[in-house]
C-alpha cells in the first residue's frame, strides 16, 4: 500500500476509488529533495487523512528563466523511500510533459498579494504556484492539503485562491522546521558553501531578535528592519528584502499595533543561492 | 426534489453527498432568462447524469465596463419553473457577493484562444467566463457539464482549461437552437425591436450561405468572407467581426482545407444589441 504514481489520469482515477470508499485523503504538495521539513508535513497530514498523497513535482511555471529550475536538486528514489517511510501512501511523481502538454495555456492568477515580498522579487512565481497547486487539487482530490509556514506568502495565496475559487479543501499549516542552530530547512540549503552555511543562520538570528524586540516593546517597523538590517549587514549575506506586513493580507505596516497579525520575513542570498524565512506573531 | 440552492456552502454539501450516493452529476451554466437553447442543454444533462443541476448566475466578471451587465434580463421566478419542467432536479442561483465576496482576487486566464474574435471585442470576458466556470465545478462537482454551440469560443475556452486544470469533467455541447427563422436563440434577442428582430435573420442567412458555398467548392475564406459581408451590409446590422477559423485552435485560416474542421463565426450590432452565431463544419 505504498505506491509511486507517475501517471496523470492514474493519480486521478486512484483519488477516485479512495474518496468513492468514504476514505479521506490528505495531499502534501512538494518539489522533492524531501528533508525533515516535509516530513513533518506527511506527518501532519496523516494525523489529518485517511490516505496521504505526497507530490512531487519540480514546476517549471514557478521559476522565473534565471532561476535554478534546471539545477534544482532531484532524487525521486531517495524521496519516495522517506516519504512511504513517514506515512505517505502514495508518492505522485509526473513528468513535466504530463503537467504541461504541448498547447499548454491556462493560468490561474491570484491578484494583489502576489505582487509583494517573494512575488516582486520573483515575477510569476505564485501565477505557477496557484496554477500547478489548482492542477495537483483537482487531480488528487484532496480533503485537505498541508503546506509549510516557511512558505509564509504561498500559504497566503493558496488560502485566498481556495476561498476565491470555492475549493472545498482544508488547508493546514505546518510549523518551519529548523536546523539546530535555527536555519530552516530547505532543500536550496544544499547548494551553500560550508562558509555560507555558517552565516546563513543570521536569518533566524535577525527574526528572532526582531521577535524579541517585539515582546521588549517595539513597535515602529522601521526600528525592527534597521536592526535586522545591521545585523545581516554583518554577514555577506545580501538582504533582498525584510518586510514587516500584516499576516493576512501581506500589506506593509508601519506599527504593530496589538491585536494585528504580523509577519516579519526576509530574503537574502549568500552568492548565487537565495534563502527566505520568517515569522509570523500576534502582539 | 426540486429546489432552489442559494448558498454556496449548502450547494457544495449537497453535490458532496449526491456523489457520496454513486450519482452522477450533469451542471448546465447559464445566466439565467432560460429560453429553448437552455431547456435542450438540461434535457441533454438529463440524458448523460442523474441529477441535473442548472446554475442561474449572471456573472459581472465578463461582463465589460461599458457592457449590458444592469440591463441583463433576469427573471428566477420563470426560471426555476423551466428548468424544473424541462428535468433538472436542482437550480443554483446564488448572490453575487456570495460568489465575489469582498477581497476576491483569483482570476483563471486562457491565454491565446482568447485574444480573438469574441475576446477581442470583449476584453476579458473570457477571463470572467473561465473564473465563473471553474468557481461553479469547485461548487457543483459535476461529472459532466453541457455547454450551447451557439458560444463556441466559449466551448473551446471551456475544453481547454478542463484539459490544462485537470478538471475531471466532461464537456458536451448541444446543438444551437434557432427560432423558425433562423435566429440563434439568445436572452438577448429580448432587446431587439420588431423590426431588428425581422433583419436579425441575415446572421443565419449568411452562415447557411457560406456553408453552401463550401459544399459547392468554395475554399478561400476571403471569398466566403466577401459574400456573408455583402449580404449584411443589406440590412442595418454592424458587423463587428466575421471569422474562418481552425475548429479547435480558432487560428484563422486562408483556405479551408478538405478534413480540417472550420469554425465560422460572426458578431453583428443591431443598434445597441450584439449578436453572435456561427456554424461547425468539416470540409
């Protein structure tokens, strides 16, 4: 009972049979080089679905033409052995001609809060987000489908494109899971330099200090950029953006007021390699 | 059972447990001020489901800025009536601030088939048209849904973001109803006067004519094209386009090639009201 599916219409007719026997299913929607992170997600998923999905799909509509799509890590046969292994059922692993036939044309666009933080950095990215989750929704049919909070700004248009488009699936987030000493875990870990991956921890250093500052009783967002700024200043990392914005619509805020959801996220690239993380809190 | 869905979450729950059941959906999308044209698609949804659901939803998205959106004939009570009588077993008419609520932002483009005849005159209404559709199978989960030839860029736009969304649904398209005369069936026939009612014939005269033409011999559309604008240019009707086209790409085409199918298509302006119609055929 622990199966890699490759083909479109199998994954279908499998989602199918397993809902048409009452049976819950659980999807978890990954680009593969599974780590620790996803694997609290198959964890989770299961604890909230008869039968978990995991996907496994480095989509190209997501990278912009300089972005590493080609030099995205990929080992599906190392992947499907930790997913089965932490509760997975099935592994659906397509082929990118499967995904997007010849005559390909039909995008789903979520509006507004896709222009911000990762979306302005990276043009297009979340019209291949939704598009591709929109196609792995209606092929797994899932009840509910897990993603994780490292992906702050994905979490948020997947939710809005759900409640927009009437998708009648529970989304569940996870915590990011971390290294040690607090980088989270990604799979673009793997392309920093021992040097790199030494600095990079200054991401979490700058969020946690934010978080801090926060509790101490800042409020000013322009006081907690400064700081998280001065710090990675202290590092070779190179600060793409820090936003702090509020943690439903991604708008910009000036002051934390108490009460406002609030995340605090960054990205930096150490060389060629561009890492993000936050955090989310209420003051 | 026979009744009138309101609510978006009642509806969903319903087509859930209608599926839960083993039956088998058919939806017909209209936008409601049912006439013939809209009775045969329920009747054909009949024949291929068990439980028709007739959706009655004048949809602003594709609808123009400058369009007939306020003065759309609408008229539930009439309605419900029709579609009962001619075999759907429910009828989803729900708000608009149900189906666009306040903050809504996710939009389903088709690119390219989009850009031409119908697209071009009315910018984004085929954006509208794919949003509404998707928004209505997220909602009404059917396992087939029937669609009127009469907009056949819509059933092209309609089948092509089925295929590249992974919508697990079949498209069916039923054949354009026309009165004695002629006329396609449309709820906008309702604005023309008596006497644009009389003129409104030469759309239909003009495909009748271009399809004898062909069976005759007649293959370079420039030519087909020439004869349909002579015999509208006798009446007091605007042409706004006339089209030879591919039957599934809608890419113009110079000659109609024996085994290539052919859409050919119009939009003609009877004062403020615009009509459409167009015949299928394969050389």
């Amino acid at each position: 009972m622990a199966q890699v599916i490759r083909d479109v219409a199998e994954m279908q007719a499998t989602a199918a049979q397993i809902r048409a026997s009452g049976q819950r299913i659980g999807v978890v929607p990954t680009m593969g080089f599974l780590h620790e992170g996803h694997l609290s997600l198959i964890r989770l998923a299961r604890q909230h679905s008869d039968v978990v999905i995991t996907t496994i799909f480095v989509n190209p509509a997501q990278f912009g033409p300089s972005e590493d799509f080609n030099r995205y890590p990929r080992d599906l046969d190392r992947d499907k052995d930790l997913a089965f292994d932490a509760g997975s059922n099935y592994v659906f692993a397509p082929d990118t001609g499967a995904m997007y036939p010849d005559g390909y044309t039909t995008y789903v666009n979520v509006e507004r809060m896709t222009t911000s933080l990762e979306g302005k950095s990276r043009p297009g990215h979340f019209r291949g987000v939704a598009t591709i989750v929109a196609k792995l929704f209606n092929i797994t049919r899932p009840h509910c489908a897990v993603f994780g909070q490292k992906d702050a700004q994905q979490v948020i248009v997947v939710r809005q494109m759900v409640r927009d488009l009437n998708f009648d699936i529970e989304i569940i987030v996870a915590p990011t899971v971390r290294e040690r000493d607090g980088l989270a875990m990604s799979s673009r870990n793997s392309y920093l330099t021992l040097a790199q991956r030494k600095e990079a921890t200054v991401l979490y250093r700058s969020l946690a200090m934010a978080e801090d500052g926060i509790r101490s009783g800042e409020r000013e967002s322009k006081q907690i950029v400064r700081k998280m700024t001065d710090l990675i200043a202290s590092s070779s990392g190179i600060i793409d953006y820090i936003s702090v914005a509020d943690g439903t619509t991604l708008d910009e805020v000036k002051v934390c007021e108490p009460g406002r959801p609030i995340l605090i996220s960054l990205a930096v690239r150490f060389g060629a390699t561009r890492l993000i993380d936050n955090i989310a809190l209420t003051v």
